[in-house]
C-alpha cells in the first residue's frame, strides 16, 4: 500500500537528482532504509519546475528492521506512517 500526499514535505534526505524528460525538470527525492546494496524504497517525491508535486510512502515494502539507526531516528519520525 501506499500514501498519497497532494504536497512534497521536507525530510532528510538520502538521495536528490534532477530529472529531464521531454524538456520537463523533474526533481526526484527518495528516502531508503539505508545507503546498501539492498536497501529499500520508504517514499518518493517527484517535483516539477512549474510546483506540480506527487508524493508517496510506501507502507508494506519494508520493516522496521530493515533501517538503518539514521533512518530510525530521523527519517521516519517525520513521515505519516500509520
């Protein structure tokens, strides 16, 4: 499952690329478990040059386990996991 935000929110981030497609900026902002080989996605922000926002969270493709203690103690205290 995952959640859907109507606005991009600032976290700490682990990953920030900008993103061309079609002459359309894109920046793209993603949060993982942790900076490995097998980290997991926890949420995406897409962002465009003009202020359209998507932004989502992902709730079933990772555990608690799976973070890092960075990502414990400051990433997910700032997302809207339920």
């Amino acid at each position: 499952m995952f959640r859907r935000w109507c606005s991009a929110h600032s976290v700490a981030s682990l990953s920030t690329v900008i993103v061309r497609k079609g002459g359309m900026k894109f920046f793209l902002d993603t949060e993982f478990t942790g900076l490995h080989g097998d980290a997991k996605l926890i949420s995406l922000a897409l962002v465009t040059a003009t202020g359209d926002e998507f932004y989502v969270e992902l709730t079933d493709a990772y555990c608690f386990d799976d973070c890092s203690d960075f990502v414990v103690e400051t990433v997910l205290p700032q997302l809207d996991l339920q």
